[in-house]
C-alpha cells in the first residue's frame, strides 16, 4: 500500500514572482523622474506590470554656526 501526501484536488497557483530595479538619478531631479515614470506608466498601459514607483526622500538639515 503506497500513502501519496500530496493532495490532488487543489491545483497549484504559481505566484508572481516580484523583482525590483534601482535607478540612479542626478541629484535633485528624484521628483521629476518618478512623475515621468508615472506618466509613462500609465499611458503604455504598464500598470500591470509595474506596481509602485517608490522614492525615498530624507530630509537633511545643514547646521552653521548653531542654526539649522
């Protein structure tokens, strides 16, 4: 007698594997690049294919003399 533990009544759904990409930018433009990715997102019609355009911002604040 032969015990099979694989159940045959659900189908297997292959998920969708996720990549992510980096892009280097010039400095101060992060903006206007996300906004043109975002326009061409859309109108290419590759909201399927690309979930998020993400960017990072942080603050950094210059300290001269004891003031920010």
């Amino acid at each position: 007698m032969e015990n099979n533990s694989v159940d045959t009544n659900t189908p297997e759904v292959p998920q969708q594997e996720t990549k992510w990409y980096v892009l280097r930018v010039v400095s101060g433009k992060e903006r206007k690049v996300k906004e043109y990715l975002d326009k061409e997102i859309s109108r290419s019609n590759f909201s399927k294919a690309v979930m998020q355009v993400f960017l990072p911002v942080e603050k950094v604040y210059k300290v001269q003399n004891g003031k920010k």
